[in-house]
C-alpha cells in the first residue's frame, strides 16, 4: 500500500497527487485513459484503485480463458494497461464484481476513505452519478466516492472531486442512448491529452478479453487512432464551480482544433486541465486559493456535494 500523504503540510516540493476509482479493469483506460497518461508524463503521483476483478465480464469471444481464470486475467490486463499509461500504483480490492450493491451499508465507504487517507490526492476522479453506461457497479461506485470524499477530504478545503463524462453528442454518436443520469453528460473541465491518445489505445488493446466492449465504444480492436481520444471529459463536482462562468480561453482556442463531434464541448469547458497549475489554467493559483475558499464557504453553509 503506499505510504500515507503528507498533505498541504508536505511543503511546497510537495508532489501532485491524482486518485482514480474505478469498479472494473479497463474502467481506468475507457473514460479517463489518455489524461491518466498525461498527468503521470508531467511527474503527478497517479494511482488507480478498482474495486473487483471484473469477474462478471466475459472472457472473450472465443474464450480467451476459462471463467474461473477470468479474475487473474483482468487483473493482469489491468496491470498491463496501466503500464502502457506509465501508472505505477495500481491496487485492486475484493469486492465481487455485479454485486457492489450488495455490500453492507457503508463497508465501501468506509474502504474509499482509507484509500483517500492514504493517498492524500489534490485530485479524484471517478464515475459520474448515472455511471455512463447504466452499469449498477458504477453508479455505487459514484455514490461511495461521493460519501467518502465528504468525510475526508471535503473538509480541508483542498482536494476536487470530479466526473469523467461524455457529452450528449458523443453519447448519440455511440448509439449509447440517452445518458442514465444529467450530470453524465455534463462537462465542466475538458484535457487535452492528444498527445498520449497512443497511450490510451494500447492500454484499450491491453484488455483482451474485452475486446468486444472496446470494438463497441472505439471502432474496433485494438482500437484505430482517432482525433477523439486525446480529449477527455469531466464535471467537477466539488469544489462547486459558480454558475455563469464563461468559457476558458485555452478551451475556445482549443475547440478548432477538436474533432466536430466534441467541439461544442471543448469550447465551453470553463476549466481547460484538472489542476488549474501554470499548465491548465494560467490566471488561477491552482487547488488552493480561491477553490480552498469556496470549499469552506460551502462546507459552513452545508451545502454538500454539487451534485448527484
């Protein structure tokens, strides 16, 4: 287990520190693949936690292993798609796969806070209320790292929680329905991260038993290069951004360059990187400052999470 975070008292040489939980492998390449690539390059501490072994999955189509091999394969392929995005720190839990709901009431929770202890991120991701695709796992996934977050590190005013989502025109794109819950298909925050979309490809082609899931999402597999997968989406979900914020100028200027279908989005995110550093956003001072304040602000009002 990594050993636990110094926190803001670190001091200033203090590393970043960005936190995924996901419920599945291949979670971690699907949605937020390319920007993991991305911060682990600029010397962020990534780590990954997932909570199964995705032992609900199939094992390919033919049969790549037998089901009872299955949950030492996927874990294997995760270890190796995480290597391919330059992800050291990868820890699995023993949680069952297709029944996250089924655990006692705030056992999960409780496991995600410790995690968040240890870790001590400035940065979490993980999935959106509706969990993109519906899947019951992910949207219990959302819920505890929600509830997790608040208990600790909601209160030092330091950390962001956010969402990786799609936009509604890549949902329609996708043939993927509407999305199960709003916030899936809002977009507060986009990365640009074209060039570590090589990356997330053969992290995507990492995971061989779901190949058929990836052929679905990405056009095959392994899957073809595409202008779209170096832009990745995301909603922040606390500190609450203020509403009637306009657009980030690096975003607007970005948009021409992105693909028509996630234009629209890119120009509109009012957060252009997850840290809001000299690298993602230039005319603020990163976590703290004015996102420290709004944390505490809205923590004495008990306002809660922005979201869900």
């Amino acid at each position: 287990m990594p050993e636990p975070g110094g926190g803001a008292e670190a001091g200033a040489g203090r590393r970043r520190r960005l936190l995924c939980l996901t419920a599945h492998p291949d979670d971690e390449s699907f949605s937020p693949g390319a920007s993991l690539a991305r911060y682990a390059s600029e010397g962020v501490e990534v780590t990954v936690v997932c909570a199964t072994r995705g032992q609900a999955g199939k094992p390919g189509d033919p049969p790549l292993c037998s089901r009872q091999e299955l949950p030492q394969v996927r874990e294997a392929e995760l270890r190796a798609a995480c290597r391919e995005l330059g992800v050291a720190r990868v820890y699995v839990l023993d949680y069952e796969d297709g029944r996250l709901d089924r655990i006692p009431a705030g056992h999960l929770e409780a496991d995600l806070a410790g995690w968040m202890e240890r870790v001590d991120p400035d940065v979490v991701l993980t999935f959106p209320p509706g969990g993109i695709s519906g899947h019951r796992d992910h949207q219990v996934l959302s819920r505890a790292v929600e509830r997790a977050f608040h208990q600790v590190l909601a209160p030092a005013g330091r950390a962001r929680l956010y969402y990786f989502t799609l936009p509604a025109a890549v949902y329609r794109l996708n043939g993927l329905g509407a999305p199960p819950h709003p916030l899936d298909a809002a977009v507060t925050t986009v990365v640009d991260a074209r060039p570590w979309a090589g990356r997330k490809r053969a992290a995507l082609a990492r995971h061989r038993t779901q190949h058929r899931s990836v052929e679905r999402a990405f056009g095959g597999f392994p899957p073809p290069p595409s202008p779209r997968l170096g832009w990745e989406f995301f909603y922040r979900a606390w500190p609450a951004l203020p509403p009637g914020l306009p657009p980030h100028p690096r975003a607007v200027a970005a948009a021409a360059e992105a693909p028509a279908e996630v234009r629209e989005a890119v120009a509109r995110a009012v957060e252009f990187g997850l840290f809001g550093g000299a690298a993602d956003r230039p005319d603020q001072g990163g976590v703290a400052g004015s996102d420290r304040a709004a944390a505490r602000t809205a923590a004495n009002e008990g306002s809660g999470a922005g979201s869900s």
